[in-house]
C-alpha cells in the first residue's frame, strides 16, 4: 500500500492540481492473478521486476478534465519498484519546479519528465486543446 502527503508553503501560488501516483503490476492476463513474487528470476530478486500492467491512481488509462490554458501543477510520484517513468504530453511542455528536496531554486522546462522509482517531481504544464478535445499523456519507455 502506499499513499501520498502533500505539504504546502504558505506563499505557493495557488493552482489547479493534480496528484498522479504512477505504479505497475505482474498480472497474469488469461485469469487476471497477480504473478507470484519470484517470477521475475534472480535480475528482478535484486532490482524488482516490472509489472505488465501501467497505472496511475490504481486504474489503467485515467482520464481528467483539465481546464484549457489554466495551468495545473502535476504532483508525480513513481511508486513502482523498478519501472522509470518518462513521461510525454505531445505539443506540451513541463516546467519542474520541484521534487524530493521541496520546491527548486529555478524552475526547469522539459519536453519530457523522467520519474525514477521512489522518486517525486512537481510540474507544471499548461493544457492547450480544442473543446471535449482528448490529450494523452504517454509512458515513454526509458533505457
């Protein structure tokens, strides 16, 4: 089980806000079982091995409103065990202005986000679309 806490500087800006926990699991896809902890052999004894199945929140492919042109601040956690999380909004770009140490001195803009394991990025992206209009956030593979 996990959870998340978010703590809150008296002077943040206040933003629209989003808190994505990203995990994956091993499931066995003919009888929907989860896969016995030692499947992954020795490399995934030591490393912990990668789910077959992506979520966020708990479910495969979430969807949100977001309001277009507001800003929203992405709280990201990777709470997978060995799974890299590069993230990827198409025609949209993240300003990191936090993670694991708090808020940073200067913010940084990325194309994509890269959310190793344990690992928490705060981001903000401004959503641009046209009405009822569907943006997918993509989990890019990472070598």
């Amino acid at each position: 089980l996990y959870g998340t806490l978010v703590v809150r500087a008296d002077d943040e800006p206040a933003l629209d806000e989003l808190v994505l926990v990203m995990s994956d699991l091993a499931v066995r896809d003919a009888d929907g079982t989860l896969m016995p902890s030692d499947s992954g052999g020795d490399l995934a004894s030591l490393f912990g091995r990668e789910g077959n199945h992506l979520l966020t929140n708990g479910r495969e492919r979430p969807a949100v409103r977001v309001r277009n042109g507001v800003p929203v601040r992405l709280r990201l956690v990777n709470a997978a065990i060995s799974r890299y999380a590069q993230l990827e909004l198409p025609g949209h770009r993240f300003l990191v202005v936090g993670g694991d140490r708090g808020l940073l001195p200067s913010a940084r803009d990325r194309e994509r986000l890269v959310v190793l394991p344990g690992q928490r990025v705060d981001a903000i992206v401004v959503p641009r679309g046209l009405p009822g209009q569907t943006v997918t956030m993509r989990w890019v593979p990472y070598d």
